[in-house]
C-alpha cells in the first residue's frame, strides 16, 4: 500500500498539504527536486519529497493592521528540467516593500512525462505551480500580502510558465497581474507536440534514450528540454491546458489580466558560449550546420530548404568560425528566444484587451552568466538571465555568491526592481516619472510593438528585430513553427 502512494505521487497531480495547529519551523529550505544540472556540471541532486514554497515579506501583520503588500510569485527557470526557488533571494525586491514567494516544481520527467491518457496526462510540473499560486491566493494575507494584488513573474521556462497560468483554468482568479522575462508559450523550446512528450515517455519507460542516440546528436542536443515540456490534455478532468494555446487566446479563455514581457539583447550567448568552448564544435557547426539545425529544431522537415535560408541570412557567404560569432549569437537569440516573444506580444496585443508592455533589456553588466559555462575574459553582451543577477542575490555559481555591484549595475538594479514592483502594486511599470525614472513606459498600441529599452539612455522604440522578425515569419509559414494562418 505505501509503495502504491508513492507511485500515485510521484506520477499524479499535487495534493494540498494537511493543514497545522501550532508553530511550523520554517527557518530553512526545503529540499530542491531531482535534477541534472546539465549547464553547469553538477551531479544528480534533490528529493522527490520537494514541493516547497518559501515566503519573505518585510514584517508580518498584526492583527490590529489592515495595510498589506502587493505579492511577487517568483517561478524560476531552467528549461523545465533544472533549478530551484531556493536559488533567489529576497534581499534587493524587499527594499521595495512587496511580499516575495518563491516555489519549487517538479522537473523533467517527474514533472512533464506523459502516457497520454487519464493515467499520467502531463503537466504535473505545471499543475505543482498552479496550487502553489492559489496557495498563495488563499494564505498570503496571513503574511501581510494583498491576495488582490498578486503578480507572478518569471524568467526563461518561468516566463513561458507565466504565460501559461494567464491561459489555464487551474489558475485563473488566483492573480493580478503577469511578467515574463525571455520566455513564452510560444518559444519553440516551451511546448512540445502530446505524440513527442508520449513517444519519449516510452522510450524512458522502456530504459532507452542516451545509448540508442548517434554521436553528432549526443553532442548537439544541448537542448534537454526538448525531451519534456507543457503540452494540451484534451478531453483531461483537472486539465492544466485543455487546448491550443493560441485558442485560448483567440477565443479570450486566458486571464484578464496586464502582461509585460521581453527580451536580453544577446539571449543566444546562453547556447553559443558552450559551443565556443570546444573549438571542434565550431568546426562541426560550419561543417555540418543543416543535420544540427534538424536537431535543434527536433525536426527533419523542408530542413535542407531552411537550414540553407537561415545560413544565407546569418552568415551569407561567410564560415562559422571566431569572425562570425556574433552572428550566430544572433541566430540563437533570434530562433530559441526573440522570434517566439514577438509572436507572443503580437497574439496578446491581438486578442487581448489588457496592455502588453514590451522590453528590451541592454544593460551590459558588470557580472555576467556567460562567464560560468563560456570563456569567462570574452564579453559576450547581455547573456540569458542576465537580468537575474541584478533582481536577486543570485546564489548560482560560486562566482556570483559574493559579487558586489558596481554604480551602474547598483542603478539598473533598483530601475529594473522598482518597475517591476510598480506593476505589481498598480499594474503599471511607471505610474509617475521622477529623476530616477524619467521615461514612461507605454504599453504597446499599434502592430509595430513600441517596446521600452532597458538600458544604456533608457528610451521608447518599435519594431524590435523587424528584418529578422519578418524573416522568422517566412521561416514560420515554411515550417508551422507556430500556427500557419496567424502570422
């Protein structure tokens, strides 16, 4: 009987916690699900006994106090199979008086495997953050938060998942408002077809995978996320997403609620500076650059066709080589994150009657995630997750533990907080200019995306990208990357 639980719980959706008389001893983390932490090396860690949730708020109400703070609910990133709420920090967002929540969820298979029916329908990693978020509704007053004003906010994997709470039933109601940092429903890495998660579900069940896989994909297939991801549980009781994500959308069945979303401006250092540490990568790369486009895309359609057209509009006529480095920053920025958050804003601003704020961030920092998994004396530019370092004391890598920032990181840091903190407690990034925010920041009103440049001489501008933003769209009508008559 007790094995039986275990199973159910391991492959089930969450189940609410008992509830406690008496004092919790909250003093420390809970323990981090399992993971393979595949960018930075680390071993297999973690607990499946992991759905924690850490609460920082800056005093907890008395009882005599009806005055409360606006909510931040953190949801980390990690491509759906790493990471962990523990890893941020409340200090720099708690000088801005709102109450932080942070969580964690299950992972990679344990949280988005799938059989393809009521048995393990999917998305439980997806289904641990929704009872997280309402958990939150329902509680946080009891630590001074404002269950009416409840932002949730998230980067990479957690932007995309923020996205997908504003579309799923499971949590609708339970927030105000919605942020995504580099990540949406529709970045090609952040849904996966149900046959594809079902096919490797097998593949896993039947003690497959990594020895039936050739050489060139194992050293290609940097993308593990693609093995596991959100998918649609037509026809599913307590579905997470019962449909298409742009249905949803199209048929205004997503939360009414303000969105901001954007990007870094080199997000495609995330993967370039892995493949510039081994020089025999770069080699392959220009060598054998149609048969690694067809594993990055997952894909084996028209992909002479497009690998060609994607290599002329990077590259033209020149090798992949140190001299075209940025260029192929460009390319896996644009085809892995820019491309599928212009979709999204665009989708947004179509069907959705609340404002979309859209940005750019391009604060060069002093500090920068590239320098764990590149060459840590290049300056690569804004890498993914950049962001991250100045939101958060970033606990991630030893080389980020006691980092101090300088002026202009200390500046962009309180810019970037106390914007974020204004939308969560009015729903709008900049309510007043003032000497420190001097530009407003304008939701986007016409179909050339005004967006918000976060960065140096903060400015307004539109059409972010358009000529790579236009040659995605061709590149989109040859493959479906998204739906075919939308774009």
């Amino acid at each position: 009987m007790q094995n039986h639980l275990l199973v159910t719980l391991r492959f089930g959706a969450p189940i609410a916690a008992d509830s406690w008389t008496g004092y919790f001893n909250a003093s420390d983390y809970g323990s981090e699900c399992p993971q393979v932490d595949i960018l930075f090396g680390k071993p297999y860690k973690g607990r499946e006994n992991c759905l924690f949730l850490n609460v920082y708020t800056p005093q907890l109400r008395k009882d005599d106090d009806t005055s409360t703070y606006a909510v931040m609910i953190f949801i980390h990133g990690g491509g759906f199979f790493f990471g962990s709420g523990n890893l941020y920090g409340p200090d720099f967002l708690l000088d801005q008086d709102i109450v932080l929540v942070t969580f964690n969820y299950r992972l990679d298979a344990l949280g988005f495997m799938s059989t393809g029916d009521e048995v393990v329908p999917g998305n439980n990693g997806m289904k641990d953050q929704a009872l997280a978020i309402k958990w939150v509704h329902d509680n946080i007053e009891a630590f001074g938060g404002d269950p009416k004003r409840i932002t949730l906010f998230g980067e990479s994997a957690g932007g995309a998942s923020a996205q997908y709470h504003m579309l799923s039933p499971l949590s609708q109601g339970h927030f105000s408002a919605a942020i995504s940092q580099s990540g949406t429903i529709f970045n090609v890495w952040a849904f996966m077809d149900k046959s594809m998660v079902v096919g490797n579900t097998r593949r896993l069940a039947d003690h497959v995978g990594c020895a039936t896989y050739d050489n060139v994909k194992m050293k290609w297939d940097l993308d593990p996320w693609m093995l596991f991801a959100p998918i649609v549980e037509p026809n599913i009781k307590g579905a997470f997403l019962p449909d298409h994500p742009l249905n949803i959308l199209k048929e205004a069945k997503h939360a009414p609620v303000p969105w901001i979303a954007g990007v870094n401006s080199e997000e495609g250092i995330l993967r370039v500076a892995l493949i510039y540490k081994k020089e025999n990568l770069v080699k392959e790369l220009d060598e054998n650059f149609s048969e690694i486009m067809s594993i990055t895309f997952n894909d084996q359609s028209k992909i002479q066709e497009s690998s060609k057209l994607i290599r002329d509009f990077y590259f033209g006529n020149h090798k992949i080589n140190n001299n075209t480095m940025f260029n192929l920053i460009n390319m896996y920025s644009n085809m892995l994150f820019n491309y599928g958050i212009h979709v999204a804003v665009k989708m947004h601003f179509k069907y959705s009657k609340q404002p979309v704020y859209y940005y750019l961030y391009s604060h060069v920092g002093q500090h920068s995630l590239a320098n764990i998994y590149g060459d840590p004396q290049l300056r690569y530019g804004v890498s993914h997750s950049d962001e991250l370092l100045l939101q958060f004391p970033y606990s991630y890598g030893v080389q980020f533990r006691n980092a101090v920032l300088d002026r202009r990181d200390l500046h962009y840091s309180e810019l970037l907080n106390k914007m974020w903190t204004s939308f969560a407690k009015t729903g709008n990034p900049t309510p007043a200019t003032d000497s420190f925010v001097s530009t407003k920041w304008e939701p986007v009103t016409t179909e050339s995306l005004e967006y918000y440049n976060i960065g140096a001489g903060v400015h307004s501008s539109k059409n972010l990208y358009s000529a790579r933003m236009k040659f995605w769209d061709k590149m989109n009508q040859m493959r479906k990357i998204i739906l075919r008559d939308e774009l």
